[in-house]
C-alpha cells in the first residue's frame, strides 16, 4: 500500500519559532484527517512542512514509498495571478504538468481528462473563460478539476471550504469522498467543526502542540476543553532554546 | 536605410515577446532600470577599445547582468524588495556608466551609447540584432510553458518543478541581452522603447498570450518602418522617430483597443440577459 507519512519529533517554525512543536505520529495511507485548530497553530505550516517548502527546525517527515512529487497541494489563498490572461482549460491542463513538463504537447488522453474534470467540478461552459473573470468558488472549483488532472496519490488541502458557498461546498466535498474512495491519502485544514464531525473520520487537532490526535469524536471532544484556546499566540523572542527531545 | 529596417524589425522579433512577459510579470519599469545598468559596461568596453561592437556588446551584457543577479541576491537574503535593490543598483550603475564615458569620450560619444546610431548599422552589429532575435525567439519557445506557470501560479509551479529560479533567470539575461542588442541601434535609454511599447499595445487587442506576443512583434515592425519613413521625409533623429511611432500606436490602441479600449466604453450597448 502506497501513502503512509511519518512525522519524527517534527518542529517546523519561523525564525527558529516553533509553529508546529515537536510533532511525532503516522498516517496511514488511504486516511481523511482533518486538521483542527485555532488560527495561529501550525496548521497551514504543517502542510508546507510535508510538501518540503519548510525545512523543519528539528526532526524529519519521512514518506513510505512516496516521494513528493505523488503530493498534490491546493493552498489557502492561491497566490493566483488571477489578472493574467489564462483560460480555465489551460489553469487546469497545468495539473498536467508531471506527465507534459516543459514541452509535452496534451494528447488526446490528456485532453480527454482535463474536460472530464473540468465536467466533474461543474464547470463546463467555463473552458474558455479568462481565469480573471471567475467568481471565488468558480475558482476554487477550477482548481479542484487541477487537482483531479494532477491524480496525485496524496492530497493537502489548505481550508478549501473558507468563503465558499454551501452548494460549492457539497459538491466539492464528494469529490474528496470520492478521492477517500480511491485509497488516497487526504489532510484537510477546516474550521467547520460539524463538517468535520460528519465526514472525517480521523482529526488532528494542533495548537502548536499536537492535542489530540485519533477518531474524530474523541479528538472533538478534547476540542471543548480545549486548552488549546489558552495557547499564546505570539512569539517570545527572549523563550530559552528548547531542549525537550520528544 | 534599408539596413536600419532590418535592425529595427530584428529587434522588434526580439524584444516584442520579452515585453509582453515584463508587462504581464509587472516588471515594465525593470527593462527601463536594466537598459540604465547596462551603461558603464558598454563605457568600460568603449575605454578599452573605442566604439568596437564587440567589447562594448561584451561589456552591457556583463554590466546587465551583474545588476540583476546583485538586485535579486539581495531581495532575498535581506528584507528589502527587489524593486528597491533594483533601483539601488541601476543608479549606481549609470552613474558610473556616465562618469567613465565623460572621462575620456566625446559629447559625439556619449549620444551615440545614450541614443544610438540607427542609421549606422554595420554588418557585423545587423548580424548581431538578427542573432540576439533569433536566440531569443528560441530560448523564449523552450522556457514558455513554466514562464507563464511562474507568472500565473508561482506556489504552484514549485509544487511539481524546480524550473521556477533557473527559468526566472534565462528571462532576465533574454531581457539584457535584447537590451544590449537595442542599445546598437536606438541607445540605452530608448532601446527599451520598442519591448515595451508594443507590448502595452498588444495587450488591448487580444486575451491571447501567444496573439499578444505576435502582435507586439508587428507593432514593432510596423513603427520601425513608419519612424524610419517619418525620419527620413521631415528629418527627424531616426531612432526617436521610431521609439515615437511605437508611442503613437500605443496611444490608439489604448483609445481604440478591442479589449478594454476607452472609446468601446463610450460606445452605448445594452447590458446582456445572462
């Protein structure tokens, strides 16, 4: 089975701040972990930790026969260009780019999946529009059809569902029920604590430390105490090294 | 005079693309702060051997670059933007391009680096216009797809490639490079007149990338030819002329663009059902 992913006494920070403070678990491949958590508590820098885009400050994230480039990632706020004149099929043909890259032309197979995800997010009609003219779900619909095209065996999602109207997000949300089906493996940033409850079975819940960490009722439950609220937010540029060791 | 047309279309094939994508990466004031960098190398090769093609192209592209590479070094491991750094360094560098032409050179000298010579174009320096063209057009054509990636979707096109530093860098030494290539024939200071004027132009006739780039190339060769004639008939300086035709054509397109054009406003058209 591909898609397990271990995190060893991981921090990952800024500026030697922690964000994420000594991290340890697995998860399995196939999982749907939602990760939970006030703003301010790693969650997002979690997510830049395993795509490689933060070293850690101490300890690693090791894979189990998958290599970063089997990770999809869709960003909270996607540092779109959105003025520059690019259609919606060409947005969604770059999550070609790993079987294309620099100069593969699309072929007839590609082209053929690239309107089935385009079909499959709902946006037919919209293949020639200018990316610049979509509406901020339309958009995050485009970028999940990237996502289908990109088929990659693990997918982080950065609050996909944040201003996103209720039909959108229904429908966005069976696509990653239909991806859990496929034995990908899944993270997903939320803050809808009911959403969470009815569609994710497993949930992370960090506030720089790891809380909790298992089946979603019980890690929802340590939610309500939730010490995690008490975290202070901002850093201590005088705090002493740390030299805890896991 | 026929010689000055080919330069000046040479460059327009060149430059005309690479100003799309400086005006699409919101980089429209670097080309003007590059072709100021290029200055004092193009000076150094003129101290070293006088008004010789080669020590002087040689020397631009060297002086070019350097500005680029020191600006973006120091963006990145300093708070300060690359805007700023840019400018920092342009300022430097055409200060000094301008002291070591003073020096030693003549006022003659230092019109001819400051606003060429387009109607001396001799063979070796339209063979080096038309090879700076055809490198460009080409390079351009092997980096196209992770350009406009890294333009659009930066975040994204480090997700999937590591291309996104090395391609950043080939765009910028293409941008030099055509700047020195322009400098020959219309002077730092105006040689990036004919990448971005057409470029602005284009952008208000087509959504297109690729008809945005062949647009700006004919805008290029268009002003080219109807600077050269206007030069020639009322004897006017040529390369201003040209630099002036390419503004005129920016002018209307802005007025009377397909897309976006300000007389398309003024025009009464009813709003549609859907």
């Amino acid at each position: 089975m591909r898609g397990a992913i271990h995190f060893d006494n991981l921090t990952l920070g800024y500026d030697r701040h922690p964000a994420v403070h000594h991290l340890s678990g697995r998860i399995e491949p196939g999982s749907l972990l939602a990760i939970v958590g006030p703003n301010g508590a790693g969650k997002s820098t979690l997510l830049k930790g395993i795509t490689g885009a933060l070293k850690p400050l101490q300890g690693r994230v090791a894979f189990e026969n998958v290599t970063r480039a089997d990770i999809a990632y869709l960003p909270q706020a996607a540092d779109l260009d959105r003025s520059f004149p690019l259609s919606v099929f060409d947005l969604v043909s770059t999550g070609n780019w790993r079987r294309s890259g620099f100069f593969g032309r699309l072929n007839r197979d590609h082209r053929a999946r690239i309107h089935e995800a385009i079909a499959a997010v709902g946006l037919t009609g919209f293949e020639a529009r200018a990316i610049g003219t979509l509406s901020g779900g339309q958009l995050q619909r485009a970028l999940f059809a990237r996502l289908i095209v990109q088929d990659a065996r693990v997918i982080l999602l950065d609050e996909p569902f944040t201003a996103i109207d209720a039909k959108t997000v229904a429908d966005l949300l069976a696509l990653v029920k239909n991806w859990h089906g496929e034995a990908r493996t899944i993270l997903a940033v939320l803050h809808d604590l009911d959403l969470v409850r009815a569609q994710f079975p497993e949930t992370l819940l960090l506030a720089r430390e790891p809380v909790a960490w298992g089946e979603t009722a019980m890690v929802l439950a340590a939610h309500k105490r939730l010490a995690a609220r008490a975290m202070i937010e901002a850093p201590d540029d005088d705090a002493a090294p740390c030299t805890r060791a896991a | 005079m026929r010689r000055a047309l080919v330069g000046a279309c040479a460059l327009a094939v060149g430059s005309g693309p690479i100003g799309v994508f400086l005006m699409l990466r919101r980089m429209s004031l670097t080309g003007d702060a590059m072709a100021h960098a290029i200055l004092p190398g193009a000076a150094i090769g003129y101290l070293v051997s006088g008004l010789s093609l080669g020590a002087m192209t040689v020397g631009g592209i060297a002086a070019g670059l350097t500005v680029a590479l020191l600006s973006g070094l120091v963006a990145r491991v300093t708070p300060l933007r690359e805007d700023a750094s840019m400018a920092a360094f342009y300022l430097i560098s055409l200060a000094l391009g301008v002291t070591i032409v003073s020096l030693r050179g003549s006022n003659v000298d230092l019109l001819h680096v400051l606003f060429g010579s387009v109607l001396a174009l001799d063979d070796a320096t339209l063979l080096l216009l038309a090879g700076v063209a055809s490198l460009s057009t080409l390079v351009l054509a092997l980096i196209l797809r992770p350009l406009i990636l890294d333009c659009v979707d930066p975040g994204f096109l480090r997700s999937v490639s590591r291309a996104g530093l090395p391609v950043h860098l080939i765009f910028v030494t293409l941008v030099v490079l055509n700047l020195v290539a322009g400098f020959h024939a219309l002077g730092t200071l105006l040689s990036v007149g004919l990448m971005m004027l057409p470029a602005v132009s284009a952008r208000f006739w087509s959504e297109d990338i690729t008809a945005m780039m062949a647009l700006s190339v004919l805008f290029g060769m268009l002003a080219s030819a109807a600077g050269l004639l206007a030069s020639y008939h009322l004897g006017l300086p040529s390369g201003p002329a040209i630099i002036l035709a390419a503004g005129i054509i920016c002018c209307l397109s802005v007025l009377a663009g397909r897309r976006d054009g300000l007389l398309l406003r003024l025009l009464p058209a009813r709003h549609r059902t859907a």
